[in-house]
C-alpha cells in the first residue's frame, strides 16, 4: 500500500510540474509577442528598445549634442539575444 501511494504522489509531481513548465511557456510566448517592435522612453533618458521576433534586441542610448530638444545623436548601442546561450564549464 505504501508503495503505491509513493508512486501515486510521484505520477502526481510529475503530472503537475509538466502543467506548470506547459503553462509558464505559453505565457513567455504571449509576453514576447506583447514586447516585439521599438520602444522609446519618455523620461530624462534618450533611449530607444527594439525588440524582434527572432528573440534579438537593440538597445540604443542618445545624446543631446545642441540645445535643440528634437535633435539626438547616437551614443551607445547594445545588441543581443534575449534567450541566453547555455554556458558550459
């Protein structure tokens, strides 16, 4: 009986661990789709975040080089993989 019961409380984590990777997936997947094309920020800092379907993103700072508010030059870019390759020791 006891060794039943084991079994039946395992089969049981299993089937809900799998419920729970299935379900986390499917919400990465729909914020992913809510964040894709460019933001820019609208406080203090000139900044601009693009971000693509193919899990990339371009992180791009500005600068004011006049006093002319409508005018920015680039300062910095950043580019990356939103998915983190794995790293192997």
């Amino acid at each position: 009986m006891k060794n039943i019961l084991q079994k039946s409380s395992r089969i049981f984590g299993v089937l809900v661990m799998l419920i729970i990777l299935v379900s986390c997936e499917k919400d990465d997947l729909l914020l992913r789709d809510q964040i894709i094309g460019t933001w820019k920020s609208t406080n203090s800092y000139y900044k601009s975040y693009t971000f693509n379907k193919d899990n990339t993103f371009i992180d791009t700072a500005f600068y004011l080089p006049t006093d002319d508010p409508f005018y920015f030059e680039v300062y910095e870019i950043i580019s990356g993989n939103l998915i983190p390759t794995p790293f192997y020791i």
